[in-house]
C-alpha cells in the first residue's frame, strides 16, 4: 500500500516529466515545420521515404475589440452606404446553463426542478489534484 507523500512525490515528477516531454515535443514540432515549407494558412503533407507521412497545419488566431469596430464604423460610414460596406462583425444570442439558478431550484422548487431535470445530464469532473511545491 502506498502512503500520501510516497505518491505525492511521485506525482510531482509524473508533471515535471510531463513539462519536459511537452517542451521537447514543441520544440521538434518547430523543427519539422521549419523543413516543410507552406503558405501562412493551410496544410501540406509530405510523403517520407518510409511512406509515413506528416502534415503541417498553419493558420491564424484572430483577436478583435468588436466594441470598438462597430462604434467606428457605423460613427464613419453612412447609413446609406452601411449596405454596401457591412460592418465585419456578428452578433449572435447565446443560451448558457445557470448552474446556480437549477441548484436554486433543487433546493426551492423541486416540482419545477424535477421539469428542468429533465433536459440535464449532470456527469462527475475530472478530479483535480494540485500540489505546491515545499518552501525552500
């Protein structure tokens, strides 16, 4: 049997191999896409001797300050030229699950939370272990 400071210990070098193995591995990743040369955004693939293959991916990360876009744009262009020059950004309506107002409903109206319950599949996280390092 195993004791908490033996596992512990053990854990704290499974994460530290870990980073080290992930450092290695973005690093050859680097490596590997140096040699296979392609445009900013998309894939190419290369057939090696062996008949393996590996395929690059490249893209692009965009960030946006959407306020701002949308004040400057309908503050620059007319009304009547807002057909012809639409502004580059969408808006949407997003539903998201209010984990404390169902909670509330446990608690408060079970009737009615037995309703919502319904439509709610409730499944266990993944346990999360955090281990701090001892003061040198």
């Amino acid at each position: 049997m195993y004791d908490l400071n033996f596992l512990t210990k053990a854990l704290r070098a499974a994460r530290k191999d870990e980073e080290t193995a992930k450092g290695k591995r973005i690093a050859l990743e680097e490596k590997i896409a140096a040699l296979v040369e392609s445009k900013e955004v998309g894939q190419k693939t290369v057939t090696l001797e062996d008949g393996s293959k590996v395929t690059v991916k490249r893209g692009l990360n965009y960030r946006a300050d959407v306020i701002a876009i949308r004040d400057m744009h309908y503050r620059t262009i007319s009304p009547v030229d807002q057909q012809r020059f639409p502004c580059p950004i969408k808006s949407e309506i997003k539903y998201t699950f209010d984990i404390k107002g169902y909670e509330w409903y446990k608690s408060n109206h079970p009737d009615k939370f037995d309703n919502i319950a319904e439509f709610v599949t409730v499944t266990p996280k993944k346990i999360a272990v955090t281990l701090q390092a001892p003061k040198e």
